[in-house]
C-alpha cells in the first residue's frame, strides 16, 4: 500500500522551490527536445522528462491551453510529478505504442510515470478528454510529489477550486476540469498538491477528465486506469500492424508514423503541422508561429507517407475532410487569393486571426507568444501541387476518386492554368513581399501533370489541350528563367542567383530527371551553399530578406529531401550517410521539430509533422534503393 500523507517539506518542493523547476528566482525551462508526446486523436499533451506536463490543451488542438509552462514558466500552468528525491530520469515509448513512460532511478527505488490518453470513440465518452498519468514503483521504495497548477485561457482566466474527497474540480468559465488521485491531495490556493510514497509493486492514479452537464465527474481507480492503460496499448499496436514497412530503418519509421497519426483530429479526418504554438525557431527570436492548424501542404504531403506505408484510413478521412469542409467539388473559383486557404482550422472554418499574447514571456524569453496566424491570407501557389498529387496517389493507393473529386480538381486546374505565373508567397510563407518563386511554379506544374494523368488513366473528361499547353509553358518558364548561368543553378526565384531548398522536389516531383546534367549541378551548388553535415538550411535570410528579424536553424524537412535527391541521382552512400546522420538528431524517443539549432538543439514547434512525413519518404526511397 502506498505510504499516503502530505508534509510541510513537500509542499514546499511542490510550490517549485530548489529541487524544483527553478535555480533561486529563475525559471527553469527544459530543451524543447526534453519532452514526449501523448495524445487522443483530439489533443495533446508534452511531457518533460521530469514528468512535469508542460503543455495541453484540452478537447481540441486549438483550444486555449491548460498548461503552458513550455511558453510561461511562472504564468502558463503545469503538472508536476516526479519523484521526491534526487534521481535520474530516462523515458522511452511503451513499444508500438504513444504510452510514454518516464523512469525515476533513486537509491532507494525505481519508480515510473506511465502517460497517456485513451483513445476512445465518438461516444460521449469521448468528451471526457481523460488524460491519466499511472505512477508505479517497480523496484525498492521512492517517495513522490505532485503539484497540478492549470492556468486556463492562456493563463488569462482565473478559476475556483472546489477539493473533496480524492477529487479536485477546478471550475473556469469556458470549461470545467476533474482531477481524481488514490492519494490525498491537498489545496494550495487555486492549486492542488500530493506526497505520497510507494513500495514495490505500489501504484498511484491520477486522471484528469473535462466535465459538464452531460459529462459528468468520474473516479479512476488503479484498477480502472490498468485496464484503460491496456486497451490504449492495443489500440496503438492493431492501428500500428497495418503498416506494410519492413525495411532497415523501421523503428524510426514507424515512430514517424505513429506520431502523425497523434497529429490528426479524429472527429473531422483534419492533420495538423504541430501540436504546439510560438516554440522558436531561434532563441530570443520573433520567429514564433502557431501551427495548430491544417496546412493544405502538409496534409497532402502527410497523405502520402500515410498511402505509402499502407495507412489507407487516414487518406480517407482526410478526403472526408475536403469533402465536408473544403468542398473541391465546389471551389470558390472568383476568389482573388485563389480558390483554396493555404491552412484551414481542424473544424474546417477559415478565419484563423493572429493575436499575441503579451502576458506570456515566451519559450526561454521568446517573444511574442502567437495564437492564429495571418499567413492565411497568403497566396501560395504550390499548395495547388500538392492537394492534386496526393488526390492522384490517393486514386492510385487507397479508393478511385469519386466524380465530385474529379469536378474540384478540374476546376481547381482550370484555376491554376490561369494564375500560374503570379508572384505569390512561396512556401517558406514569407512576409517579405510576394516574388515569382521558383518552387510555386514547379508545383503549379506538378497540379496540372497530375490531373492529365488521371485524366487519361480514367477516362475523365478534361480540358487536356488548354492543360497540357500551360504546362508546357510552366516548363519552359522554369527552364529558361529560372536558370542562372552564374550559379549554374536552378534559383529561388525568376531570374535570380539564390538558391533555395525547396527545389530539392525537382526531381522527386519528377519535374527533371534525377540525373539531368543541370540538375546535379545545382544539387552540387545546394550541398556546397546550405549543407551542413547533412543539416539543410532553407535560404540565406541575409541574401533573401523573408521580413522578419533574426536567424533560424536547418530545416529538417530539407535535411530529408536532400537524402531522397542524392538517392534518386545515384549517390547512395551520400544518401545512407546522410540519412544516418540525420537520425542522429532526432531527440531520444525519436521525435524531430521543425528545425535543428547551430549545436544541434530542436528548435522551432514540437513535433512536426513536415519532418516526419519526409523522414518516412526518405527512409522508404532510400531502403528500395539499396535492395
């Protein structure tokens, strides 16, 4: 049995004091790298591998955080738990599974945290949103603290504390959450504590469920919890037996695969880019942006990684979404900006308003702390590119699309055929002014060769002459103006001389042949210019001005196409050692975000899902490769 009753000292340890999350006065914030994933198809939660829950929103991605210690160490809100002396931490992935486990070694014991969140239906118990982190001790004894502070609304909205018997009911205006322990808790103020100690073969529950008139309170007991941590397990290991994967790197692979499903909201089939919102790109920079969203780009290109490794569900659902929220098979075609967003909200609305929160010090005194994002209004080209080629994957892998499918993509073809050549954004969503950027180009290119293709597999009836015409000029467009004969390279822009990553696709869009002569010279002029030790960096901000201060890391999602590009040119070994080094900077349970900092630090929101899918292309091209 658990050696249960709070004391004076843990209190004290809990209110954050030394052996807390603080030296002295100032706040302590883990590396971004420092955290695992849990999640519900719903939402998500980042834990510390000091088991404290530095991030969540409950219900929804989107939704106002619950915990925001990662943004605000004082103000954000958190759950700590951890053992009560010092020790070491290790944490790891319960195999096959998004069940994180956080290992405490003490010398008097070895105790763990078992988190997770059951992924249940769309019953209405799935709008409990239980978050359940199992404490056992598993060798020796080892005494435990716990504090739980949330800070709802960003930390904008004050709550009441109602405590009675083993639960916590902490009521705000806009939601209403329980905490359950099988150990005393005790009030501090508008927050909860817990000391307890367990021996071997002790364990401890607490659960958090949000609650309301139809949801009501629900205790966890260990028993309860054991069977919701079993069934969590096997549903993470039947979705996970699907995968037809079987090549050399498959645990990273299927690491990648597990944590863009975390990364989809199961009750509309949308994929977010980011579970997270103004983790910086560099340290005490402005380059914070809110990614909780979805990106046309990167669910189509998470779509295909999904298709290749037979994860046909996903596409679908994500074809439910366009169907239901995007609508193809009914464009907007008299928009100005086009007749898609670039990004979209996970219930399909469209007006995503970019405010800052200025009570929040940021990431590490990054500010500002961003919610929304004004690149919606953005024209983007390439996102035309990318939705056509993983519709025409997704007829080819997954289900014939259906005639609704077909009309949206000829309408929204027809589109393209008309506004190729506008300078637009890019897909770098710079706010330096719109240019006639290379890579929109080649994926207008792409939208239009994809349709005609299907088109002719299928029968469809198609405007092939007015088509196959723009696209042939979008070729030659791109051949002769974007072509530098002083870089002897393709550029980023209409006749320019700056190099740009994202033409590492020319090739794997199958624009230019991996092995055409002005390809490999400016592969060469890309390895030479922005690699480093396998790192890509996107452009030089200095010689492109994006407008925006201050400098970022490699981009991971290049750092991977320039593996897939080598190997597709021929240069394997370049292209194995790479990728192997690439693995190397993945955190410990395999996890990359957006971008690599100068001494290898994850920078940027956490995880990505950009750097997985590519991370999974790359594996899967360069593992058929090598036979």
């Amino acid at each position: 049995m658990a050696d249960e009753g709070p004391g004076a000292r843990a209190g004290d340890r809990a209110r954050g004091e030394p052996g807390g999350r603080r030296y002295g006065d100032v706040p302590r914030y883990l590396p971004i790298a420092e955290h695992g994933l849990i999640g519900d198809l719903r939402s998500a939660a980042l834990v510390g591998t000091d088991g404290t829950i530095d991030w969540y929103c409950c219900g929804r991605f989107d939704a106002p955080s619950v915990f925001a210690s990662i943004l605000d160490a004082d103000r954000g809100g958190s759950f700590e738990l951890a053992a009560d002396v010092p020790a070491r931490t290790k944490q790891f992935y319960f195999p096959d599974t998004n069940v994180l486990i956080t290992r405490f070694f003490a010398d008097d014991g070895v105790g763990e945290i078992q988190d997770f969140m059951p992924v249940v239906d769309d019953s209405r118990e799935a709008d409990r949103h239980r978050l359940i982190r199992r404490v056992v001790c598993v060798r020796g004894t080892l005494p435990f603290r716990a504090r739980i502070a949330p800070r709802f609304e960003y930390g904008t909205v004050p709550h009441t504390l109602h405590l009675d018997d083993g639960q916590a009911v902490f009521d705000s205006p806009a939601l209403k959450l329980a905490l359950t322990s099988t150990v005393p808790m005790e009030a501090d103020g508008q927050d909860v504590w817990s000391l307890f100690k367990l021996s071997e073969g002790d364990s401890a529950v607490f659960a958090i469920d949000r609650i309301d008139d139809d949801v009501p309170p629900r205790r966890c007991a260990v028993a309860e919890a054991e069977s919701e941590f079993n069934a969590t397990v096997a549903y993470w290991r039947r979705w996970l037996s699907r995968s037809r994967y079987r090549g050399r790197w498959r645990e990273m692979v299927h690491r990648s695969a597990l944590t863009l499903k975390l990364l989809t909201y199961a009750p509309t089939g949308a994929i977010i880019a980011a579970p997270t919102t103004s983790l910086p790109e560099q340290i005490g920079g402005e380059r914070n942006w809110d990614y909780r969203y979805v990106w046309i780009r990167d669910a189509a290109f998470c779509v295909y990684a999904m298709l290749r490794l037979g994860f046909t569900e996903e596409a679908e659902a994500f074809m439910t979404f366009l169907s239901e929220h995007v609508r193809l098979d009914d464009p907007d075609t008299t928009n100005p900006g086009g007749p898609l967003q670039i990004m979209y909200g996970i219930d399909g609305r469209r007006d995503l308003p970019e405010r800052e929160l200025p009570h929040l010090e940021g990431y590490r005194a990054s500010a500002p702390v961003r919610v929304g994002n004004a690149a919606v209004g953005q024209l983007q080209l390439d996102i035309y590119g990318a939705l056509v080629d993983s519709l025409y994957l997704y007829d080819k892998w997954g289900q014939p699309l259906s005639s609704a499918h077909w009309d949206g993509i000829s309408a929204l073809v027809d589109w393209v055929c008309e506004h190729w050549d506008q300078p637009d954004e890019g897909v770098w969503e710079t706010r330096g002014g719109r240019k006639t950027f290379l890579y929109s180009r080649l994926m207008c290119w792409v939208a239009i060769e994809r349709a005609m293709r299907l088109a002719q597999h299928r029968g469809l009836p198609a405007d092939t002459v007015r088509w196959g015409a723009a696209r042939d000029e979008i070729y030659r467009r791109i051949m002769s103006r974007g072509w530098s004969d002083t870089r002897q390279a393709f550029t980023q822009y209409e006749q320019s001389d700056i190099l740009d990553a994202s033409l590492l696709m020319m090739p794997l869009a199958k624009f230019v042949s991996p092995t055409d002569p002005k390809w490999l010279a400016t592969l060469d002029a890309l390895s030479e210019d922005l690699v480093s030790d396998s790192l890509v960096y996107r452009y030089d901000p200095q010689a492109s001005p994006d407008g925006l201060k201050g400098e970022e890391g490699t981009f991971s999602i290049c750092s991977f196409w320039y593996v897939e590009a080598l190997t597709r040119a021929g240069r394997v070994d370049d292209a194995r050692l790479a990728f192997e080094k690439m693995l190397t900077y993945a955190n410990h349970l395999g996890l990359y975000a957006e971008e690599i900092g100068h001494t290898g630090e994850q920078c940027g929101n956490f995880p990505q899902a950009f750097t997985h899918l590519a991370l999974i292309s790359a594996a899967f091209n360069l593992d058929r490769k090598l036979g």
